[in-house]
C-alpha cells in the first residue's frame, strides 16, 4: 500500500472518530439538535426503537436525555472499516448518568453502538447507529434486559 493511500485512510478513519466523539460531547452537553446533525437526512437512529431521519433521532434523544441531569460518556475499543465513501464501525461505551429522579445513585450503562456511515457532501455522517446494550447497574426494573454482544459469550 502506498504511503498517499496510507495516510488517506488515516485522515479518513481519524474523521470518523471525530465524528463519534462529537456525537458523544453533543449527548453530554444535552444538545440532541446537535447529536443528530450527525446523521444522514435518511439517517436511521436504533435506540430500543428505529427512528429515521435528524427529526425524528432528535425527538427521541430528546425523551431519552429528559431523564438525566448530567451524562457522560466514554468511547473505547473504535474499530472502523472503510470501503470508500462507506464505512462500518463499533465503539465500546461505557456513559455515567446522573438520573433527575435519583441524584444519590447514578446510573453506569456499557454497551456497544454499532455504525454503518456514509460520506455525505464530503462529510462522515451516520446511515445507521444502533445502540446495544450490554449491562448496566441502578437503570431501574429493566437493568437485565440487554441482548450483550451478540456472538460473543452470554451474560
């Protein structure tokens, strides 16, 4: 591989983790405008629910987000695949949330979010996010009901 191909997709995969680190610091400013401005116009947000396009991504963001007084996520393990103006991802998260309804004990949620992107306008956007849930602790009655990594070993 050439040196100019190397450093190509090196710009093109370090704007795709710009990308899911804006998405993350636009969650913990509590700006769901913002978070989904990440995605394309035909962008679909999976969130225990699927939502198509910015519109309906910030709504749901909106009733998910009304919830915490304060959020703060952490990405790790970023993988990016590139096969030209497309790409796939997966990030592990691990987000800290502080819950309006019980400030004492926050909420500690991991899990995955799953990507398919697309360069739109000479941008990275997200096609598709899918969030996974693999644990959590003080979510409530549903703190169990996450799928884990799917293929991978069982809760």
């Amino acid at each position: 591989m050439s040196t100019d191909l190397i450093i190509r997709e090196l710009a093109e995969k370090q704007a795709i983790h710009e990308l899911m680190a804006h998405y993350a610091d636009r969650i913990d400013a509590n700006d769901p405008a913002g978070a989904a401005a990440c995605f394309a116009e035909d962008g679909l947000g999976v969130y225990w629910q699927d939502c198509v396009g910015p519109k309906a991504i910030e709504e749901r963001l909106i009733g998910i987000l009304d919830r915490f007084h304060a959020t703060s996520h952490h990405l790790s393990n970023v993988q990016i695949r590139l096969n030209g103006d497309r790409a796939t991802a997966q990030s592990y998260v691990y987000a800290f949330h502080r819950l309006k309804a019980d400030m004492e004990n926050p909420m500690h949620y991991w899990g995955r979010w799953v990507d398919e992107l697309a360069k739109v306008d000479g941008q990275w956007k997200f096609k598709r996010r899918e969030v996974v849930g693999i644990g959590s602790i003080n979510r409530g009655a549903d703190d169990l009901d996450h799928p884990g990594h799917p293929g991978r070993l069982a809760r």
